[in-house]
C-alpha cells in the first residue's frame, strides 16, 4: 500500500475545533503554511456543542461590576482546588477579555447588555445601566463571584466556532477533513509530523511539518455515558502518549457535569443554573440549598455533582423509566416560556427531540454525567509539549493546566481561543526559527508500521477480539470502577480490568474486509489508544491518594497539600500494560492553597 | 417486546472496486426511547461492521447525520424510530457526493459555499487589543443569531428542485447566510456587492419557490423569510445599478 500523498507545510495543525482553528490563524498570520487535518468538518467540531458561554471579566452586566482578571483568577485557581498552574491562569484571565472582543470584531452576536430594572428569579433586583448598554453581556455559571459567562443564546460554541472558521476561510488555511492522525512520526527527541487515514477512501497519508499541533478535544467516549460528541475518544493523546516520550497529565481530573439528560445523556447548560434553575429531588424539594448555603446549585461542578450523588444514595432520586439508574430534576419553569424559548433554547429543544418534554412546563430529568478531560498531552506555558521538540498541545485535549483537577463552567471555550491566540504566537516564533530535516527511513518506518497493524487487523493474524465488545467493556469498567466517587479496592479492579482488555485490544481481528473507510478498521486502530488513556485515568486515580476537585477517594476524602500539591504525568513504555507514573510539584506563587469558600469543606452533610 | 424494526438502507462504497449500489434489510427490535443514532450503531456493532453513516454530536446540533429517512431529508440522531413505520428505508442525501453508504461529502459542498459567498466579516477597521468593543442592540445580535443558527445539515439542498438540477446553486442555506452577513452592522459591504454574490440565478433568483426546504429546516430557521429578505435587498441593488440616480430605500 504505502502512503499515497505527502503533505509539506510549516505547520501542522491535528484538529479543526475552536482551538486548533484559533491556533491556525496566528501561524498563518506569521507568514508560515498551515495544513489542518480533522476528522469531521471544522463546523461540526465538538466546539460547536458548547451551549453557555465564555468567561471574561468584561464587567460590563449589572452583577459582573467590579470584576476584573485578578477576580476571574481567583475562581479558577479555586475551582481548581489549587491544581492548576497559577502563571498559566494569570496569563489566560488577563488575555482572555480582548479574545472576546476580537471575536466579536470578527462577526460573533454576542448578547448585549440592555439598560433598566431587573428581577432576578432569586427575588434580588439589579439595573443594567444607561453607560454600558450595547456592550458585551454577561451571565452567572459555577463557582464564580461575578457574572462573566459571555454568550449568545444557549449556542455559544456554535457561533464561535463558525465565526472562526470564517477567519480561516478567509485567509485561505487548507483543512483536510475526514483524515485521522493515526501516529506521530518522530525520533525519540524531534517530532517531523504524522501519519494519518483518509476516512473516505482508507489510503494511508503522511504530514511532515517543522511544527506539530496536537488540538484534538477531549476523551470524554471512554465513558460509557458522556456529555461529548461521538468523535471525542481522546485520539490526539493517544498517539503522543504511544510515542513513549509525551507524558499525559493529570488524567485522574475527570469532570463529571451535574446535568447530563438522560437517556442519551445530552448536556442541558449550566447556564440554566446560572439563569436561576433549580436542582428538585423525588419529593420535589430544592435539595442544594441544605448542602451549599452559600453557592447552592451554582457551587462548583464537581461539587454539585457530588452532592447529587450523595443525595440519591440517601434516598432521594427519582425512578427512571428508562434504566435502573435514578435521577433529579432540572426545573426551570420559572423563568417563563419567554427566557426559556430565548436564551435557552437549544435545551428546550433538545428536551422537546429526546424527551418529548417542554422545559417551560415540565421538569426535565438530570444526573452527573462525564463532561470534560481536565488532563492531557503535558505542555508548558508556552504550550510546548514535553519530551518532544516541534510538538504542541492545545485545548482540552492538552494539560495546559489552567483547570487544575476542576475546570470552571465557561472556562473551557475561553481557553480554546487564548491558549490558541498565546501558543500559536509561541509557536509561530518558534516555527520560523525551525528548519525541516526529513529522514525518509524514518518515515517509511513509521508508514510501515500502520500498514502492518492494518494488515494484521485484517488478517487477524493476533487473534479474533471484537471491537465493539472492547469498546463497550472499556465504557462500562470506567462507569463502575473510575466515576464520581472512587475507592480503592475498585479503582483496583477496575485497572485489572483495563489491563485485561487492554491485552485483548492487541489481538483485535476484523469482522469485515476492511477494505476502503472500513469503520470497523477505524475504531480498532484507535481502540488500544484508548485503552492506554483510560488506564492512565484509572491507574493516576488508584495512586493519588488524596481528594482533590473532581478526584474524590471517598476512602482519602479530604485534599493533602503536604503530600499531592503536585501533578502527575503518565508515560507509557514500549510493551507495557500500565502507565509509568511521574510526579511534578505545582506551584502556588499568587495563591496559596485555601479553601474554596464552597464544598464539603465548608458545608456538612445532609442532616 | 418491541416492535421488529426492518431497516431497508442503501449500500454502496464507491472506493471498493466492484461494488455496486443496492438496498439492504437489517432487522432488530425497538425498545423505548430509541432513535435512529442507537439504531444505526447497533446495525454496525452488531450485524454489519461495513455500514457507513455519520454521527458527531448525536443531539441535533452538528448537522453530521442528515439523510432520507423515508425518502425525506432529515437529521438521524433526533428521528425517534417509535415515529416511523416498522418497515422504512434510509438512503443518502441526493446533491452531495457520496462518501459510502448513508455517508455523504457535505463539508466540501458548503466550504465552497464559504468560499462563494466570502462568508465573512468584511471590514477595514483594524482590530484594536486595547478598545472596548463597538456597542451593538441586543435586538440586533440576536437578530443576527437567528440565520447564524444553521448547522449546514444540508436537508434544505436535498430538498430543493432547483438544487437537484443546477450544480451551482446556492440554496436555502446559501441564502440564508447572505443575510446574516447583510444583518450585521460589522461588515461593510454595500447592497451591490451583496449582488455580485447572490443577486443572479444561482442565487436569490434561482429559487422557483417550491419552499420544500422551510418545512425541512431542523433548526427552523425562517428560510422563506430570509429569501423574501434578500430578494429585496438584491432587487433593489439590481434597480440601482441599472438607474443609478434612482432612490430606493
Ligand atoms: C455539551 C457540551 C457543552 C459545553 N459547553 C461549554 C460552555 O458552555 N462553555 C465552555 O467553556 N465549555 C463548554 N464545553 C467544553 C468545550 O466545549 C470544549 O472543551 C472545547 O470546545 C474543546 O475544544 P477543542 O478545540 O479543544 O476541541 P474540539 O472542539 O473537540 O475539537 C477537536 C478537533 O480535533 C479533531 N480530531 C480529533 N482527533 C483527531 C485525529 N486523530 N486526527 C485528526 N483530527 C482529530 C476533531 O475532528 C475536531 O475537529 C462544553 C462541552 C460539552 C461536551
Ligand atoms: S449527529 Fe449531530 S446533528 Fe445528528
């Protein structure tokens, strides 16, 4: 077979969502050539999904006033639980409010701020006044002491995305679409560009470039409920991780989002929190307040999530009529048919698709679901990866380290376009300064070796495994054994599971010919990829024996700073079956370690 | 028990030498709450691996999964199986070229419609790090929220007759991002450079005004109003450009 095309650019770009895309345009701004591969359409990118909205400390709503960066800081290291890495944030909060207006620029309808009188649904009244009318609006999310979600409707991610892609069709930045990256070509110390599928025909491609870009998204599908796009199985990190020199950090951090719907487990925005929705239990009693006096629905995600869960085990969830497993409700009807159909739109129609349900009139059922990989491909602040020169990460899919072990509603998109605008600048300089070297041997080498697993795959020459038994296992080992609250003894099964499948995806055989875009040849290529990442998931939080943000061990419940105020990187080894786990110190020069203000920490159990 | 779903789908994988196009019964059993996303992942995980279908986002947002489900274009993920009969057929969308099976090139379709339409803000005001942003209603943000909703399912060119048969024809979708451009007060361009776009038969003219494409709309995206829009804004630029000395508001 051997590769069919070569592709020579300065820069390669793995990922077309709103940080791969941001990131492209300021290489391509520098002057340099930039090739974008992506698996799907830019536009259809999970980016697109985001629903609430952008935190930037504009201050211009009535309840953001006094806000500022080092305010925005400030929640984030705490929503953090001190994990992040404190220069990353202070260099994101105080960027981050001129990405929002260069968006805008750029064409996206922000929301605005209109003057008068304001009944919030808590009873408190508030004025939007005469002097920032027309400017850029703001609502409420988790853990933040001011108003600074910027959005449009409930459709966010949409027009961000589309908008930034409008600025890469206009500089001309070429995407390769349905083409996955399905190795990085490298030697140990440089990393020349990747191997990759075409999805439409199955040829095999390779990408030389004197930078790499690893923009890939989150790996939310190695659950087996999750918030995510289909397309998120953490493929990006996967491949770096294989190449046994890029560490992964802190995989353990896994967000579980409070209002996931079931039974196809479709966010429902925080933003319907942040706009003033309850969480009700069976009797429908507003349980969150009993829990957090202070923030109550609008506590940190993990730490509603937690309490939910807490709340059911009590004895409080509602009976589903699609599994065994019980849920709360989400109840907004309060706000009125006029907010609901407005400003949350896109929930109320998904409720109405799935659930047959009309949030303005009926409660819609919710429960923690897996949301966002607060960990990946380990960077530093200027976004380089470790182990490898010319390989950079970005996004969800890289461990930049602004979110610590929980990341902030609104923080996530907000880092898609300021870690794309301040590592694409990093980068760029850094390109221009680069010459390309290439090693044909190496290549080929490289080319080879995804022939042969194809082939192998093919043939069944390692055995007969299906995939899709692999993949459900996987999604249903992580469920049981690495969710919300985790113990030792399961988090010890669960990675003797992980093991054993992970030893069972190396003997996977085709059930069909593979022949073109095989999709059962795509996924078993990426399944032990997969596995890798959910082992270092699993094994990070069986060895971290503390609590910390969305990390709980309910048998280490509170957070250790004497002995884990560090970070862990997970490497893996040529012909391992688990990660080789490191440790970083993360340091807290602006911000002491402290308590959060919410969380059990401060507020007890349910009595 | 549910009921016993026959899936009848198209297949045919044009990159496989000696294929050939042809229709394909799959049977399974419907439970509760099922849709045409579970339906379709359970063909492949379960009976047939080849089956090439696209889902991204499967919550009706991304606009991956589009298809004739029953000979009528629409979004696969939100189609709820208990709506159809027991017996239905899926096929690829009609315009796109076809990537296999239920799998269809929508991407490449509307990047060139990006490119045609120059579906971006056009402005000579340099972007300033330091400013604030230029003040903007909120009537007219959200005004320009409502086009930008389009997820580029492509369900309205599917539909459309005059899409079927002139290649270069714009579309409900095509139009419709037209007027988001000519919403926004941040692109600058005039009503006459709008017409160089739009104002001619693979644009706003082009539309015989079957409006298949309204009723289709996953989004509900107000396509007919968008095109009366348009088609007033381009007559209009078309009379001036014609009698230039003629005022037209
Ligand atoms: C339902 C939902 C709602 C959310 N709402 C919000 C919100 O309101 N606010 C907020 O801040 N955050 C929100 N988030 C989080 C946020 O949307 C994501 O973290 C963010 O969009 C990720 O952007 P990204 O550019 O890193 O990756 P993505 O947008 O996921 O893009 C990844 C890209 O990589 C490509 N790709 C992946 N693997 C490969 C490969 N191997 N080869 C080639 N290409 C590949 C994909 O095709 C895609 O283009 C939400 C998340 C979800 C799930
Ligand atoms: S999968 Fe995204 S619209 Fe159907």
């Amino acid at each position: 077979m051997s590769a069919k095309h070569t592709h020579i650019s300065d820069v390669l770009v793995i990922g077309a969502g709103l940080a791969a895309e941001r990131s492209a345009i300021e290489a391509a701004e520098a002057g340099l050539s930039v090739i974008i591969l992506s698996l799907v359409p830019p536009r259809r990118s999970h980016s697109t999904a985001a629903q609430g909205g952008m935190q930037a400390s504009l201050g211009n709503a009535a309840m953001a006033k006094g806000d500022n960066p080092q305010i925005h800081f400030e929640d984030t290291v705490k929503g953090s639980d001190w994990g992040c890495d404190q220069e990353v944030a202070k260099m994101f909060t105080e960027t981050v409010p001129s990405m929002i207006r260069q968006l805008d620029y750029w064409g996206v309808p922000w929301n605005r701020v209109t003057a008068g009188k304001k009944k919030l649904p808590s009873g408190l009244e508030v004025e939007d006044t005469k002097d920032r009318e027309g400017l850029i609006t703001a609502r409420d999310f988790g853990g933040v002491a001011k108003w600074r979600c910027c959005y449009t409707s409930d459709g966010t991610g949409h027009t961000v995305q589309f908008v930034v892609d409008t600025v890469v069709c206009k500089l001309g930045i070429p995407v390769h679409d349905r083409m996955e990256a399905i190795s990085l070509i490298h030697d140990g110390e440089t990393c020349f560009g990747a191997v990759a599928r075409d999805l439409r025909t199955g040829d095999l491609n390779v990408y030389l470039a004197k930078s790499t870009v690893i923009a890939t998204g989150g790996a939310g599908r190695i659950y087996a409920a999750s918030t995510n796009a289909v397309i998120n199985e953490g493929t990006g990190g996967a491949i770096a991780l294989s190449t046994g020199v890029v560490p992964l950090g802190n995989m353990e951090a896994v967000q579980f989002h409070p209002t996931g719907m079931p039974p196809v487990y479709i966010l429902m925005t925080e933003g319907a929190r942040g706009d003033g929705g309850y969480l009700l239990d069976k009797n429908l009693h507003r349980f969150m307040p009993d829990y957090e006096p202070k923030k109550k629905e609008l506590a940190s995600r993990d730490v509603v999530s937690r309490r939910m869960v807490q709340h059911i085990r009590a004895g409080y969830g509602v009976d589903s009529k699609f599994s065994t497993q019980q849920h709360l409700w989400l109840d907004i009807r309060h706000l009125g048919r006029q907010w609901v159909w407005t400003n949350l739109r896109e929930i109320a129609t998904i409720a109405t698709n799935f659930n047959g349900l009309d949030p303005a009139k009926d409660l819609v059922p919710v429960i923690p679901t897996q949301h966002y990989t607060m960990g990946g491909v380990r960077t530093n602040k200027d976004g380089f990866a470790y182990g490898l020169k010319g390989l950079f990460a970005i996004g969800e899919a890289a461990c930049w380290d602004l979110h610590g072990f929980n990341r902030l509603g609104g923080n996530s998109l907000a880092e898609t376009v300021t870690a794309g605008y301040i590592v694409g600048k990093q980068l760029a300089k850094y390109t221009l300064g680069a010459t390309q070297t290439f090693n044909y041997k190496l290549i080929e080498d490289f080319v080879k070796k995804e022939e042969e697993r194809i082939k192998n795959l093919i043939s069944g020459k390692n055995g007969r495994e299906n995939v899709w038994e692999i993949r459900a296992a996987m999604q249903t080992a992580m469920m049981d054994h690495v969710h919300i609250f985790r113990t030792g003894p399961a988090l010890e099964q669960g990675v003797a599971k992980l093991q054993e499948l992970y030893r069972r995806s190396l003997k996977i055989g085709l059930r069909s010919s593979g022949q073109g875009a095989n999709p059962e040849l795509a996924q078993a290529l990426r399944m032990p990829g997969m596995l890798r990442t959910a082992l270092c998931v699993a094994y990070g939080a069986l060895m971290r024996t503390e609590s910390r943000g969305s990390h709980f061990r309910e048998d280490y419940p509170k957070r250790d700073d004497t002995n884990w105020l560090k970070r862990t990187l997970a490497y893996w080894k040529e012909g391992a079956d688990l990660p080789t786990l490191d440790y970083e110190p993360v340091a807290c020069p602006y911000m002491p370690p402290g308590d959060r203000g919410y969380g059990e920490a401060t507020a007890g159990p349910k009595k | 028990m549910g009921r016993q779903l026959t899936i009848s789908c198209f297949r045919y994988n044009p990159n496989i030498p000696g294929d050939k196009p042809r229709m394909q019964d799959y049977k399974l059993e419907e439970y509760e709450g099922m849709t045409l996303f579970v339906a379709l992942n359970e063909i492949r995980e379960k009976l047939d691996p080849t089956l090439m279908f696209d889902f991204v986002c499967r919550a009706a947002i991304c606009g991956s999964c589009a298809m004739l489900i029953n000979g009528r274009p629409r979004l696969a993920c939100k189609t709820m199986t208990r709506t159809l009969p027991s017996r239905f057929t899926v096929m690829p969308l009609p315009v796109f070229k076809l990537i296999g099976d239920l799998s269809v090139d929508t991407g490449t379709w509307f990047r060139n419609l990006q490119i045609r339409t120059e579906s971006w803000i056009h402005t000579n005001k340099k972007f300033d790090f330091n400013a604030l942003e230029v003040r903007m209603e909120n009537k007219t943000a959200e005004a320009i929220y409502e086009p930008e909703r389009c997820i580029e399912c492509g369900c309205c060119v599917a539909a459309c007759v005059t899409a079927n048969i002139r290649e270069d024809f714009l579309g409900a979708t095509g139009i419709n991002r037209v007027a988001r451009f000519i919403l926004d007060p941040r692109d600058e361009r005039s009503n006459a450079e709008y017409f160089e776009v739009v104002g001619n038969e693979d644009g706003a003219f082009g539309c015989v005004g079957i409006m298949a494409c309204a009723d289709l709309c996953p989004m509900e995206i107000p396509l007919q109003e968008n095109l009366a829009f348009v088609r007033r804004k381009m007559a209009a630029a078309g009379l001036k450009l014609q009698f230039p000395g003629v005022k037209i508001s």
